[in-house]
C-alpha cells in the first residue's frame, strides 16, 4: 500500500518540478518581455503561481520521507493497526461498520478508508477483538466496539 502511496507521490514531485522548472521559467519570461512589471498580471501571477507550487513540493517531499521511515515491520500481529480492515459496532447508529486503516493519502471515508491519524483511525490502534474505543470525534463521542480484525498479515495480497 505505502509502495503505491509512493508511487504517485513521486510522479507528482516530478510534475511540479517541471512546472517550476520549466512551464513557468517560460511564463515569467513572457511576462518580463511585456515590460512595467509593476502593472504586469501575467508575471505577477507566475510569481504567486511560482511560490504555490515551491509550497506544496516542500510538502510533497517531506510526506515522500516521512513515508519512508514506515516500518512496516513494527505493525501489530494482533490488534489495529496500519492495513488492518476492522469492523465495529457503533452503538449509537446501532449498526455495523468495516473500516480499513490507510496513509492520509489513501484515505476516503466513504468508502471506509479511514486514516491513521484521523480521529477514528487513532482510537482504533492498539485494540483488539471485543475491546470498545471510546472516540472523540468533531461530531461528538463514539463508543465503537471491534467485533472483527483482520491485521494486514491476514489479509490476501
């Protein structure tokens, strides 16, 4: 999963470096070419066009290492953790729910994908089958028990 998370990761690294390095170098010399930079829109919007993406590269990069340090190796045989498909019972929907625990990037709650870092995600870590989490979530506090885990080593690749 973290492979495929890297994957694009890299290939939208590689997208805006090009943008910064050469669509908008060709941009900004347009721009200049029109003179009076001080009234310019065009190279004013290339300069701010230029920082946005600096931005979000620096952030791209610093995601594309912090996923590097996953170790994978450290991820629990026996209870929630990263790749684990969990299903709980809410007790105030009176229902059950599967979620599967995934980077941010992977995340869409919709579909029950739910990060490890959200909310949810962080009050499911740890726990096993029978255990209940009791969340506090921006909707107000859940009470989820886990009825079923399947850890990322039980599941079929």
């Amino acid at each position: 999963m973290t492979d495929i998370v890297k994957k694009k990761l890299e290939a939208e690294i590689q997208r805006v470096e090009y943008e910064l390095h050469n669509d908008l170098p060709k941009e900004l010399k347009k721009a200049i070419a029109l003179g009076d930079l001080s009234e310019n829109a065009e190279y004013h919007s290339a300069k701010a066009r230029q920082e946005i993406l600096r931005a979000q590269l620096e952030k791209m990069k610093k995601r594309l290492s912090e996923l590097a340090m996953v170790d994978l190796s450290k991820v629990p045989h026996d209870s929630v953790g990263f790749g684990s498909t969990v299903t709980v019972y809410d007790s105030q929907k009176k229902a059950k729910i599967e979620y599967k625990l995934v980077t941010s990037e992977e995340s869409d709650s919709a579909k029950g994908l739910i990060s490890t870092t959200s909310p949810i995600g962080r009050g499911l870590m740890g726990k096993k089958e029978g255990d209940v989490a009791e969340i506090q979530t921006p909707a107000g506090r859940k009470e989820l028990e886990i009825i079923k885990l399947v850890t990322m080593y039980d599941q079929p690749i």
